[in-house]
C-alpha cells in the first residue's frame, strides 16, 4: 500500500477522553487496543506514561499501516498485530506477555471504512459489494446477498439489524438476483427502498441503514465472537486491571452488558440454598452501573458518536 492511502486512513476515536481516564494508566504496565483502527485510542494511551507499552490489534491491513505510521515516535513501546480481536490469548501466548493492565475495545467501524466507497460499507456510496474488515476474508456482503435463501437472509436482517421490513426485503432480493446478480450497494438500496412502503421510509433515519448494519454483522462475525472475546480479554487482565468496551447498537451493548454482569456475579445457587456450594466468585466489579455516554458537544463534533456507550469493569 502506498503512503498515500496510508495517510487516508482517519477515525474520530469516540468517548476518547473517558475511556483513557477509565483505564488509569500506570507505570511500567502493558495495555491492549483490541480494535486499532486510525490509532487514535492507542496514541492516547502511550501518551498518558512513557514507561507503558501497548499492543493494537486489527483485522483491517490500512489499519494497520496507518496506525503504525501514526505511533511510529513511541518506538518498540508500541506492537502492531493483524489479527481478530478474539485471538488475544493466542496473541499474548506469542509475544511473551502474561497479562493485561488494561484493554480497550472500540467496537463502531471507522470513519475511513465508511466514508471509502470502494469498501462498500456505507449506503450512501455507490461501491461493489464487500463488507470486509479484513480484506483477505473469504465471506463478503455479495455472498451474503446473492447466496444466502430469502428465509435465511431475512433472519439476518431481523437479528441482527432489527429490521421490521426483513422479510419483505428479502423476498425483492430474492425476486431482483434471478435476474442478474446484485453487484453494489446502490443496487441494494433501490432494491431495500422499494421493498419498505413509502409511509416507512419516511420514518427513522435512512431506510437501508439496518440492512446495511445487519449484513456488516454477518460478514465479519461480529456479535458471534463478541461474548467470548469479552471473557477472554478479562481472563486476560491482571488483578486491578480495566476492560473498557464502546458500542454503537443496542445488540452488541446487550450482550456486552450481560457479560459483564455474569462476570461480576458470585453465588449462583438457588436462593433456597442455606449455603453455597458452586464456589462461584466474582472475577470483576462494575465500574460503570449505567452506561457512560458522549457529551453534548462530542454529539455535534462527531454525530456519529449519537449511540457509542462506554462500560467498564476492574479485575478482581
């Protein structure tokens, strides 16, 4: 990849400030950015100690040229891994590392993948049909289109973008791909906008956006691994350690919410039990009983960051 496409690379990192001051940085600690991107999150975290060292993880190759770029001054204190974010305990295993002082995940899709038509994440942009954070992926969103039966498409629709018109949709691509396959998003947004009645469309934001966010899900497996790579990452902390998650829909906040709970859960014995006998323990304590939302100002400097919630636990 060229520099110039390096230097493209850009991403506004939401909830900054809170999420840097949620992880406490300290001296002589090793932190993880399991979602790089543009390194924004990364940067402020080599910034808060200069004896610190951080790990950034990402599927997506410009990513991680970008972000290598980008932390280049701070030397051999920053490790750049192309890889899932799930793979942590594999990661740590590799580079030598037996435990975290801190982690971050950053769950929203970055500005640069959105706003660069030829990925194909965004609606608003004619480009082919892709959806890969990592490129080299085999599952693009043209297989999920063309490929998958109407029933199956509409399930995906409905879980995972909580599509009302799901079924609908589904049956107009269906009904369009017998004739020639479904090739770009413009394509599949004609395709969404005719299958929602007109009254519906008029309603809530831009009518393809949940098939486009469900489809994005689908692709990279996204809330599939989730729960478990939450798990690991806190297996992963050292006692006193932070795992800082942001999330942008209300199904990865679900489930990142319930896992959290379950962590920080001890005795699971019936309340008719006159003593424990699972042996549960607790393994973290909330940090944040309600989520920690953008401020006013970072909602009108970023609207994309509208619906980013920020939870926080600390290792037992």
């Amino acid at each position: 990849m060229d520099n110039g496409k390096t230097m493209e690379f850009s991403h506004i990192s939401v909830l900054f400030e809170e999420s840097i001051k949620a992880l406490g940085i300290k001296e002589n600690t090793v932190y993880a950015d399991g979602t790089l991107g543009g390194g924004g999150h990364s940067e402020g975290i080599l910034r808060q100690n200069s004896s610190c060292r951080l790990i950034g993880i990402d599927r997506d190759s410009d990513a991680i040229a970008a972000a290598s770029e980008r932390l280049k001054p701070f030397g051999s204190r920053f490790t750049a891994v192309k890889a899932n974010f799930c793979e942590i305990k594999g990661i740590l295993d590799k580079l030598g590392i037996d435990g975290l002082d801190g982690a971050i995940l950053d769950l929203g899709v970055s500005s640069y993948q959105l706003d660069n038509a030829e990925r194909g994440f965004s609606y608003m942009k004619d480009a082919p049909l892709d959806m890969r954070m990592d490129r080299q992926a085999e599952l693009s969103a043209y297989d999920v289109i063309n490929s998958y039966p109407a029933e199956r498409l509409a399930r995906v629709f409905f879980e995972y973008g909580e599509e009302k018109w799901s079924k609908r949709i589904a049956e107009f691509i269906e009904e369009r791909r017998r004739t020639a396959p479904i090739k770009t998003t413009g394509e599949l947004v004609d395709i969404i906008k005719a299958a929602i009645p007109k009254k519906a469309r008029l309603e809530g934001g831009h009518p393809a956006k949940r098939v486009f966010q469900a489809v994005r899900i689908e692709v990279n497996g996204e809330l599939r691994i989730l729960e478990q790579a939450v798990r690991d990452f806190v297996s992963c902390l050292k006692p006193g350690g932070r795992l800082a998650v942001i999330t942008f829909h209300s199904l990865e906040d679900r489930i990142v919410k319930k896992t959290f709970a379950e962590l920080a859960k001890g005795c699971i014995c019936p309340k008719d039990f006159p003593v424990c006998v699972c042996g549960r323990k607790p393994s973290v304590r909330i940090i944040s009983r309600k989520p920690v939302l953008p401020s006013e100002q970072e909602e009108q400097e970023n609207p994309r960051s509208k619906s980013a919630k920020l939870r926080v636990v600390e290792k037992l």
